[in-house]
C-alpha cells in the first residue's frame, strides 16, 4: 500500500497544480507593476480609481488571460486540470471581512473628521488609510495560499498591511495627503507586483524546463494542444 | 479507454479493504482525483508516475464500477479525456482511508 506521507505529498502537490506553473503569479506582477509606474506618471485619483476598479475585476479578468495562456503554454505539457471551486462559505466570508475591514476603515475616517475635522482626516490618509488599504486588498492572495497551501501567497498577503504601516513612519515628505496615501499604495502595489514578477518568472521558467510539451500519441491520437 | 455501463460496486463486510481502491496505483489515482473538480489523462499521467498503458488500464477498472466518470470533451474547442471522481468513488475513498485508520489505532 502507498505509504500516507506520500499521498499527502501527493494531494499536496495537487492542490498547489494549478498556481505551479507560475503563470498566475506573472498576470498578477504585471499588472501591479504596471499600476504602481502609472501612479508615479499620472493624476493620482485617476490612476487610483483605475487601480480600484481592476483589483475589484481581477478574477473576472486575468482569470480568463491564464485560462488562454495555460492553453498554450501548460496544458500540453502538464495536462489539463480544473481545481475544486471555492465554497460559497469561503466566498462569503471573505465579502463579510472586506465588508467589516471597508467599514471599519470609513469609520475611523469619520471619526477622525468629527475629532479634529480636516487635519484629522489627513492624518487618517497618512496613518491608519495605507494599512486599512492593505488589510483589504490582503484578503484575495489570502485566499489563494489557504486553498492552495502556497507560502509565497500568505507573503503577498502580509506585505499590504505591513508596508502600509511601516510607511508613514519613514517620514518621507509629500506635498499633501493625499499624495502621502497614494504613494505608499503605490510602493505596497510595486511590491507585490515586483515579488510576483520574480515568483512567476522562476516558476514559469522551471515548470516549462520540467515539463517539455507532450508528443502526440497515436494510439490515443490525443494531444492536439501541441503547438508549442 | 472503453466506457462502459456501470455495473454495481462490489459488496464488502465492514472489514474487507476494497480491492479495487487497495492498490498503490489506483490510490494514487483516486487521491489525485479527490484533490480536484476534473482532470485530463495527461494531468494524471504527471501526478502518477505510471506508465500511459497502466494508467488507462486502471482508470477502466474504477470506470467499470463507477467510482470515475471519463468522458471526452472540449474545452476551449480543444479535445481532452476527462475524468472525474463520481461520489461512489469518493466514498469508496473516504471508507478507505477509515478502514486504515481503525487498523492502524489497533496496531497501536
């Protein structure tokens, strides 16, 4: 009989299958990487909206760019797999602790304005802001390596936070604000963004060195997706 | 990889190990299968280790008593043989792996 240690090997490096390749990780560094060099070229609210508005869609989005990509690049050499959906429980969960973190971060806004009115509320965009941001945007990396039980995720997980605590207590010098909050989500999304781009690269490089495309057997006359 | 109806899975005592789920192939096989939604032959081939011939023979065994479902689809307007563990299977699997723990306690 297969030895357990070896099948929970075994359904280990099946459950981390699916992010193995790295490709996941890359789609993610690029567009981070991307969004952080734009906040450093253009109208920050805008830039910030754009970011909002792509880390909301991000699974809609680059999910259907990985599904193309492994099409091409993975599915050939390491067969095609469909990981287990994540439960509606975890789904929802995660919702209700953006929903608490998301309120909790307007809250302490509020407060700030009603205790020393715009001065309050700048210090909130200098201080408690970038780490509330982080916490947030911390929840789907968080996700992924509880799933997948992938270290390198629980990393991208802490780094938000943290980098938005550490910071404002750099005491760089900023012409307002606003400028202090969007800088230091700018470096916690260059980060992040450049960690992937690492990750992915070494893991693309080494999956695609590990696994050369599979011949087409003509017993099966299977393996059509050859192309590469 | 002929499919096949599904005849009715074998009856066993309590104390009988599955012969058919108590084979180090076929254990990897299911575990491979239990960890996701569907995979192709090839993605099983990888995770395995055996041979193509093998592992086509085994996965007509657990066919043949319904514990996988294979079925050629497209994904993507690609063709892949899929193949899917069907809930005979992962209860086959999960009183497995039961049965092994009572033993392994009287071991103990």
């Amino acid at each position: 009989m297969s030895n357990s240690t070896e099948l929970d090997t075994l359904a280990l490096k099946v459950q981390q299958a699916y992010y193995a390749d790295g490709l996941a990780d890359l789609f993610m560094g690029f567009i981070l990487a991307g969004l952080a060099a734009l906040f450093t070229l253009l109208a920050y609210n805008i830039i910030f909206l754009l970011w909002l508005f792509i880390i909301a869609l991000n699974p809609l989005i680059y999910g259907n760019l990985i599904e193309r990509a492994k099409q091409v690049w993975v599915y050939p050499r390491a067969g095609y797999v469909k990981p287990k959906s994540y439960e509606e429980t975890n789904t929802r969960g995660a919702l209700l602790v953006l929903a608490v973190i998301g309120f909790l971060l307007l809250l302490s806004a509020v407060v700030s304005f009603i205790l020393s009115g715009y001065s309050g509320l700048f210090l909130w965009l200098i201080w408690l802001a970038p780490a509330g941001f982080g916490l947030m945007i911390a929840i789907g990396p968080l996700i992924i390596a509880r799933k997948h039980h992938l270290a390198r995720y629980y990393l991208f997980a802490l780094l938000p936070p943290i980098i938005g605590a550490i910071v404002p207590w750099l005491h760089f010098s900023f012409p307002t604000p606003y400028a202090a909050f969007f800088t230091t989500v700018a470096i916690q999304t260059a980060i992040i963004g450049l960690l992937a781009l690492c990750s992915g690269t070494f893991l693309f490089l080494r999956f695609l060195h590990r696994y050369p495309v599979e011949p087409i057997d003509p017993a099966e006359g299977e393996n059509p997706h050859a192309l590469l | 990889m002929p499919s096949s109806e599904s005849p009715p899975t074998p009856s066993l005592s309590d104390d009988e190990l599955d012969p058919l789920v108590h084979s180090p192939a076929r254990l990897k096989i299911l575990t491979v299968l239990k960890e996701v939604e569907r995979a192709d032959f090839l993605f099983i081939l990888r995770h395995t280790d055996l041979t193509r011939g093998n592992l086509s023979s085994h996965l007509s065994k657990l066919e043949s008593v319904g514990y996988v479902t294979i079925t050629k689809e497209f994904v993507e307007k690609i063709p892949h043989t899929l193949i899917q563990l069907t809930e005979e299977g992962k209860t086959a699997l999960e009183r497995y792996r039961q049965q092994m723990l009572q033993k392994l306690e009287r071991i103990k």
